[in-house]
C-alpha cells in the first residue's frame, strides 16, 4: 500500500488523519483509530471515554 493511502481513513475517506504509533492512525473526523497489518488490511477501533480500544 502506498504511504498516501494509509493517510485516508478506511472508514469514512477523510484525510483529518495523524499517526499515532507504528502503523496506527486516528482519524480526527470519525474518530477511528486504525492499524495495517498482514496485506495491508486495516481493524478499526471506536476510542471509549477512558482511552480503551474496542473493535469497530
């Protein structure tokens, strides 16, 4: 995957999107957390009010 496209949300196409750790993004406009893993295949987290991740 090229480097542009991990800087577009999976979830909703925005590009409000900061790097958060080793392939891990957030994306400020749906507030997802996601990672790439594998084939460049993206799991999307929903961030709860005490910072935890749940699966999306």
């Amino acid at each position: 995957m090229k480097g542009c496209e991990k800087m577009k949300c999976p979830a909703c196409g925005s590009r409000a999107v900061g790097k958060v750790g080793a392939d891990q993004y957030y994306c400020w406009d749906c507030f997802v957390e996601y990672q790439y893993y594998g084939n460049n295949q993206a799991k999307l987290y929903m961030v709860e009010e005490d910072g935890s991740l749940v699966e999306y």
